[in-house]
C-alpha cells in the first residue's frame, strides 16, 4: 500500500469506544457500521487538537463567522463541479437532522418516495416528520441497480410530493448517471415535487465513476435540498456537523427562519473538523479512495474465490458492499449465521426495509488482513 492511510490495529480501534468496535465481543469482527478503521486526517486531527486546546466548548458562532459556507462552496466546486453560492448552506447537526429539517420545514404535509433497500433511519425519519413513506424497491434480480422512475412516477401521481434520494446510494453502492438523475428531475417537474438528497457519500467515488449532484442538473435546483458533511469521508459523525445547501432562496429564508430550538445542533468541534477537511483534505481524501479501490479488487477476488454463490452489486462509491447471498440457500439468516458461527458482525439486510432480505452490507474501510479475515469468516459460516 502507497500513500498516508494509516491502518489502525485492533486495540487501537477498541480504545476509541465507537460504537462499530464496542458493540463486538473480543473475537468478533466489526464488518457493519459505517466508521472506518484508518488513523484520521492529519490536517483534521491538528485543527482538532488546537481547538481544544483552545478550550472550543461553547455554543457554535453564526454560520457565516466560521468560514464553513464558503469552504463547502469551493470543496463542491473542486470535487463536483457544482456552484454552490455559499449564502444557502446552512450548518446542522448532521445529515439525518438536516433531512429532518428539511422535510418538516420545506416539503408537504404529504407522502414521501424512499427508494429501497435505504439507508435505515431514512425509513424512521419520514414518519418522524410526520409524512408517510412510500418504498420503491429495488428488484434484487435487476442485473443493474437503478431508480424505478415508473413506481416513482405512480406514487408522485398518486399524492405524494418529496422523493428522498441517497445520492451515492447506500446500500446499493451506486454513484448515479446524469441520464439517471434527468430522468428522475423530469418526473419531479410533472408532478410539482421536490427532492431531499443525502450527499454525504459523494467524496467517496471510487475510480470509473463520478459524482453528480442532482442539484447541480439545470432546472433541479429550485425543488431541491441537498445535505452533506466531511463526516463519513473524514470519519468523525461524532463530532456532529453538516451542512444544508437550499435550493431557493425562499428556502434559505425558511430555514434562517425557524425557531433555534429546531436547528441547533451543530458542535463548535464539527465545525473545526468540517472546516479542516474541506480546506486541507484533498491528498489524505485522495489517498483514502485508492484504498478503498483497492480494497474493492481485493473484496471481489476474495468473493469470487471463496464465495462465488454471493452476488455483489457493483461498488461505485461508499465503502459498504451490498452482498446477495440468497443464492446459498442458507437456512437462517445470513447476518445471523455470520454472527454465530464466523465472529463477524455485518449489517442484516431486512433493516433496510423492502428488498433487502437475503442480503448484507459489508463495510470495507479496514485493513486489507481484516477484509480477507472477514471473507474467510464468512465462507466458513455460511459453507
């Protein structure tokens, strides 16, 4: 391996007392939850270290005294190609918060499309808000994972007026094509829609594909809301922030203009980390992506190998493979099985909500030993 990531050994990763590492006995391996298992960006953990050096512990400042907008515009820029006018982000707690904010504050008291397997507090946050959700789900036998614009385009018509959109996608792994993503637009304009797009994978592209935000597509940027933090990429959700970028600027108005107690929860030292990453992350972030595309070839030789009945959808972006082992005929659950009898946590696929039975996610931010480990562990348990 070339490059800075520096793989963290296990003791190092238990002392963190995160919740992937907590939550596994000694002898199980944590292959579930979205944390990664690298040492943190060095430009991250400075400006971290100072802060609280600094004693950084007080109410956050106004989000446009802390330079966050404007690192957010020219990181979008950089990355994505995407104009963002710094005026309409607006900082949250973090993605799903500002999911949340979005949907009760700029979206119909009306049903709201969830493209499924999802992401699963996406299937809690909508009746959070008060909405009722419409699954769309993938059908596990499509050689390709992609939006089913006809369900959509059933639902919209039949009521419903927001689609929540994983844009990379999780768990499918997807970074969409802009034929994808017009086509989805054009349906939303039919019906006078919006959209609420979780782009918090969107550093993590991996080689052969490229992120799009579905913002950024001409004539989307009036219905849409778009959400996204260096806190998946960068690896520090705990610290707490993200950041809100309204489409409108009625929207920016509606969102300034709601009471503190709805929107406060960005942390002065998500702040600093956001504000780092986005300023002095690229090469570390450049790096991290190599990895992960190396662990990818590496995850689909020891698939291939080991496991050939287990299909993998395509892994685009994320680190976190979606795995279809319906094909070994298995008589209880696979997560379960991988659990009992191969000491590896991965995340069961029923949680993802409609088109996720027989499936796992498997997170691959790790050591290339701890995904060869995870594989053989898993074509013992599931043999």
């Amino acid at each position: 391996m070339t490059g800075v990531i520096e793989d963290l050994p296990e003791d190092a990763c238990r002392a963190r007392a995160s919740v992937k590492w907590d939550l596994a006995p000694d002898g199980v391996l944590p292959a579930w939850v979205a944390e990664t298992d690298f040492a943190p960006c060095p430009a991250v953990q400075s400006a971290v270290q100072d802060a609280v050096a600094r004693g950084t512990y007080g109410y956050s400042t106004s989000d446009h005294r802390t330079g966050l907008p404007e690192a957010t515009a020219a990181f979008c820029e950089r990355h994505f190609g995407w104009d963002v006018d710094p005026g309409r982000v607006v900082l949250v707690g973090d993605v799903m918060a500002g999911v949340h904010l979005a949907l009760t504050t700029l979206c119909e008291p009306a049903p709201v499309v969830v493209p499924t397997p999802a992401y699963p507090p996406f299937l809690d946050a909508v009746p959070l808000a008060g909405r009722e959700l419409v699954p769309v789900p993938l059908d596990p036998d499509a050689g390709h994972a992609a939006l089913d614009l006809e369900r959509v385009e059933a639902a919209l018509a039949a009521g419903a007026r927001t689609v929540l959109l994983c844009n990379p996608h999780n768990p499918w792994g997807r970074a969409f094509r802009r034929e994808e993503l017009e086509a989805l637009r054009d349906v939303v304009l039919r019906h006078g829609a919006r959209v609420v797009s979780d782009d918090i994978h969107a550093p993590l592209v991996l080689p052969g594909a490229r992120h799009l935000p579905y913002a950024s597509l001409p004539g989307a940027a009036e219905h849409t809301t778009t959400v996204l933090s260096a806190s998946k990429a960068f690896n520090v959700p705990g610290l707490k922030c993200a950041q809100l970028v309204a489409g409108s600027e009625a929207d920016r108005r509606a969102l300034r203009g709601v009471p503190l107690v709805a929107n406060h929860g960005a942390s002065p030292l998500g702040i600093v980390a956001n504000l780092a990453a986005f300023t002095g992350g690229d090469t570390w972030l450049a790096d991290l992506v190599r990895r992960l595309d190396e662990n990818r070839a590496l995850l689909a030789g020891l698939l291939a190998k080991q496991l050939p009945g287990v299909r993998m959808r395509p892994l685009e972006a994320t680190y976190l493979a979606w795995l279809d082992v319906r094909g070994l005929g298995l008589d209880d659950d696979p997560s379960v099985l991988a659990e009992r009898r191969g000491r590896v946590l991965v995340n069961d696929g029923r949680t993802f909500g409609p088109g996720g039975d027989g499936h796992v996610r498997l997170n691959i931010a790790t050591s290339p030993g701890r995904v060869a480990e995870a594989i053989d562990r898993l074509a013992g348990a599931w043999a």
